[in-house]
C-alpha cells in the first residue's frame, strides 16, 4: 500500500504484475475471508486481480484489486463485506 501511496503523491503510474503483486493481493483476500468467515464471491480486475469464493449464497463484489487493497486497508471505506478490515 504504501508504494501505491506513493506513486499517487507524486503523480507517477504504478506499474503491477500478477507474479509479484497478484500475490500480495491473494494474501490478503485469504486474511480477509478469515477476518469475517461469510460467504462470498470476489472478482478483482486488474494485473493484480483474481477470482476468489467461499460458501454458497453470499455477498458478491467485483471491483479492482488496488481498490480492494485501498479498503480493507482503511484508506478508502467499504460496505458490507468489505467493510471488515485487514491490518497491514
């Protein structure tokens, strides 16, 4: 997160890659499932993004996987589901 920060400050892109971010980002999808133990279905966009469910019958979201980030972070707000917040 805070190299994502950092490239909004200074205005630069941030550049991704499924390999080395995607992985940052299924680890926190897996701390967050656990952090609220419900249903879902989440569909992340973007070089970082996934498929991720759990259960049957629950909240689906589809957003992008900085987004994501951005909210089980706290440094966007979230509803739901996401609200459940991940610390890192």
């Amino acid at each position: 997160m805070h190299r994502v920060d950092l490239c909004r400050a200074v205005g630069r892109d941030l550049e991704l890659t499924a390999r080395h971010d995607g992985r940052i980002v299924a680890d926190v999808v897996d701390e967050w499932a656990r952090s609220h133990g419900s249903g879902f279905v989440l569909l992340l966009t973007g070089p970082a993004g996934g498929d991720w469910s759990s259960g049957a019958g629950g909240e689906r979201n589809e957003l992008d996987a900085i987004g994501f980030c951005r909210i089980v972070s706290g440094r966007a707000s979230g509803d739901g589901l996401l609200a459940y917040p991940v610390p890192f």
